[in-house]
C-alpha cells in the first residue's frame, strides 16, 4: 500500500472541504494506506477540543458533521496528524486545548512527508 500525504487548509466549518478531506483520509486508511494529515491556516481549528456545532440551534437532533469526531476517527485509525504551528500560534491553538494524537509541527515536518510519500494530496 501506498503512503499518502493529505494538506488542506480550509477551516471546519466554513466550506465542506475539510469535511471530505477527513472522509478522503479515512477511506485511505480503510484500504491500508499509511496517511499522513498535514493542517495549516484555518485548518488547524479542526483539532481543538469541543466541538459541538448545531445546524438549527433551535431543533435539538439537527447537526452539522462534527469534524472533531471525524478527526479522532482518523486518529484511531492510526492517521498522523500534524498542525503548521505558526497557523496554531496565529489562532491562538496550543497543545492543550487539542484533541489527543495531533500534533503541532513545522514546514520542515511537511517538507519531510512530501518527500517521503508515494502520493500528495493537497485539497
């Protein structure tokens, strides 16, 4: 199996793109595919703790995706997941307050997945 490495940097809930990159990511992983996740700008946001977004706050059961569960999902699933910590430090993300298995990293720490991987992904 291949070694893949996944970049986005769309925030959470702003588009859906993250929302199908963590779908992407898991799909991978489920066909035995080593996966590399690296976040940056907004991106970054998907690993803080407590996510609990409700599409219709006045309906109780109607929710958008919760990119955490998904993210934690990924991590189960054995996905290395590594955030630009200079885009953490901009949205004032420490290691604290992010789910357990992310990590904040550096350029040098993405240079080295993309050369490492058999294939990159950027979306």
């Amino acid at each position: 199996m291949a070694t893949i490495t996944v970049i986005v940097g769309e925030p959470p809930y702003g588009k859906e793109r993250l929302y199908t990159t963590l779908r992407f990511v898991l799909a991978a992983r489920y066909e035995n595919h080593e996966v590399n996740l690296f976040l940056f700008e907004d991106a970054v946001l998907v690993c803080k703790k407590g996510q609990a977004p409700k599409e219709m706050p006045f309906l109780a059961d109607e929710r958008m995706p919760n990119c955490e569960g998904l993210m934690k999902a990924a991590l189960a699933q054995g996905v290395r997941v590594k955030l630009c910590g200079v885009c953490a430090a901009e949205r004032a993300l420490e290691q604290g307050e992010m789910i357990e298995g992310a990590e904040i990293a550096s350029m040098q720490d993405l240079v080295r997945w993309v050369v490492e991987a058999e294939k990159v992904v950027s979306f």
